[in-house]
C-alpha cells in the first residue's frame, strides 16, 4: 500500500501543476498586473512610476511565463509562473496582495467554513440515507412514486433559491434567526442554524436519488434474497446487510468530500456574511488578490487529491478483496 500511495503522490505533481497554469491563464486573461495594482492602489491618478513600484513590491513585474531577458534556463525559471508555483508546493502561500499573511487567514477562517460544512455533511448524509432506506422498503408504492417526484422538484430549483427564501422567510418576516453574520463559540448556533438547514434540505433531491439507486442495485442481489428466505425481516435486510454492503459506493462520495469541508461553501458563506475560506475567496476573486486565489485553487486541488487517496484506502477496509499492492 506505501508504493501506491507514493506512486500516486507522484502522479499529483503534474495535475497540481496543470491545475496552477490553468489558474494563471484564466486569471492573467482578463486581469493585467498593471490593473491590479491600479486596483489595489486605489488612487484616481495612479502614475506608472507608482504602478511600477506596486508591481515590484509584490513580485508582478517579471514576466508570466517567458522571460527572455533571463541567461539561459532563466527565460523558463525566472517568470512569474516558476517562482510563484514553487512557492505554492512548498506550502508557503506569502502575503496577500494588501500585506495579510494568507497561511494566517486560511488558519482562521477554516472554523467558520467547518462550523458550518461539518454539521451539513453529517446531517445531511444520515438523512439521505435514511430516507432512501425507507423508499426502498416501500419501494414500488405510491409512497416511492411521491418521493421521487419531490426530489427531483427539489433539485431542479436553484440552491440560491433556498438560500433567498430561507432568509426572507425565517428571518425577515418570522424573524426567528439572524439574516446573516457569525459570531464565536455557542452564540455561532443562531446564526448557522438556518445554513445548515438549507444546506440540508438543498441536497436532498440529489442524495437521496443517488442512495436510492445503490440500495435498489443490492437489493436484487443473491445474498439478500438468501438472507430474506432464511426469514430476516425487511428491517434487518435493510438496515444490516443491504446498508453494509452497499457502504463502496458510498464511500466514494463520502470520504472525497471530507477535505473538501475545509474549503467552505462560496455561495452560502457569502449570502449569511460566514467569515470562512468560501467567502474569503469570493472577496479575493472580487478584489484581484491573485495571491490569495491561486493559494486557495491550490489548497482545494491538494485537499481534493487527498480525499481520492483517501477513498482508495478505505476500499481496502471495507472490502478485503480489494488490494492496493504494487
């Protein structure tokens, strides 16, 4: 299993890479450094000796990826892209471009971001696969009909919907939570409560489809009927062998999106005014900080690799005919 591992470390170089030149490319097509410092000085006459300066201090005014005053293999290394990329697998993320250190932010805003992505994930995944348990047990009935219909009315509407809705109804006219903000330690309850429950009820069309399917694939299968003619109860069938078996499939889902929670959720983070890395990054996006969007593009590809491993290794545990040798 280490030669896997390190075999699949290895193979993560070059889509971290190819994922940071797409972040250049796309960023560096509609912004200039000259716009981004016109940005951040924020005066109405900037002059190109100030522009210039900016550009110096924070490391814009070399080339993106070819520089060919450089002497040799510096046309390819010494260019914005190179410097900036060894940075980022280093870890060392630097300074954002209005002088915050990022690793510092990333530190503080992960909690918001999991106080508010742990709680949905958790309740959300026993809630879908619960209900999908219970579908299945009446599946075929107009119960199972009806259910379906409402998932897939669920997803077809916008999570932006919910999340508008959800404010206007439970905080403008019932006024029973915040409309948005955070605050620390237990008082956070008011104001993610509300979040968290859209967030819940926004996934369940998808999650409980998606279960629905894996658990109606097994229940077909020979052990179930063995187990059933040996007089199990349906109950039992779902809730111990079905449920059991069926735990591959969705450890796929699961375990990759674990990393993912650090990450935050952009749009929700960003409508309830929660100071976590979701919001952080739309701010950046919105402010031409290309410091903190390339460290934040970098830190989500990495934690998305690590959850695929992570995926891979679980097979392992759950499933001993599965084996990650060589």
């Amino acid at each position: 299993m280490l030669a896997y591992i390190v075999r699949r470390l290895l193979f993560a170089v070059p889509i971290l890479i190819g994922v940071n030149l797409i972040t250049f490319v796309l960023f560096f097509m509609v912004n200039t450094p000259d716009d981004m410092a016109r940005t951040h000085l924020g005066a109405k006459q900037t002059t190109p000796e100030m522009i210039e300066a900016w550009k110096q201090d924070h490391g814009y005014d070399k080339p993106l990826f070819y520089n060919e005053k450089a002497p040799g293999l510096g046309v390819l290394t010494d260019t914005l892209f190179v410097n900036e990329s060894v940075k980022l697998f280093t870890f060392d993320f630097g300074q954002s471009d209005d002088g915050r250190q990022i690793s510092a932010d990333i530190q503080e805003r992960m909690w918001p971001s999991l106080a508010i992505a742990l709680p949905t994930f958790l309740i959300g995944l026993v809630t879908n696969i619960s209900l999908a348990l219970l579908i299945v047990l009446f599946r075929g009935s107009v119960l199972d009909s009806v259910t379906m219909m409402v998932a897939v009315a669920i997803m077809s509407i916008s999570g932006l919907f919910y999340i508008i809705a959800g404010q206007v109804l439970f905080s403008k006219i019932w006024h029973w939570v915040p409309i948005s903000g955070y605050s620390e330690g237990w008082d956070a309850f008011k104001f993610l409560i509300l979040p968290v429950a859209i967030g819940v009820f926004a996934g369940l069309g998808a999650g409980v489809r998606w279960y629905r399917s894996i658990f109606l694939e097994e229940i077909n299968k020979d052990y179930i009927r063995t187990a059933r003619a040996k007089g199990l109860s349906e109950i039992k069938l779902l809730f111990g062998h079905l449920l059991q078996n069926g735990l591959l499939p969705i450890l796929t889902g699961v375990v990759v999106v674990i990393p993912s929670l650090f990450m935050g959720s952009l749009i929700m983070e960003s409508f309830f005014g929660i100071p976590g890395l979701g919001s952080y990054t739309i701010d950046a996006i919105n402010a031409q900080d290309f410091a903190i969007v390339k460290s934040m593009v970098f830190l989500g590809s990495v934690l998305y690799i690590i959850g695929l491993i992570l995926t891979d290794i679980s097979y392992t545990v759950f499933d001993p005919r599965v084996r990650l040798d060589g």
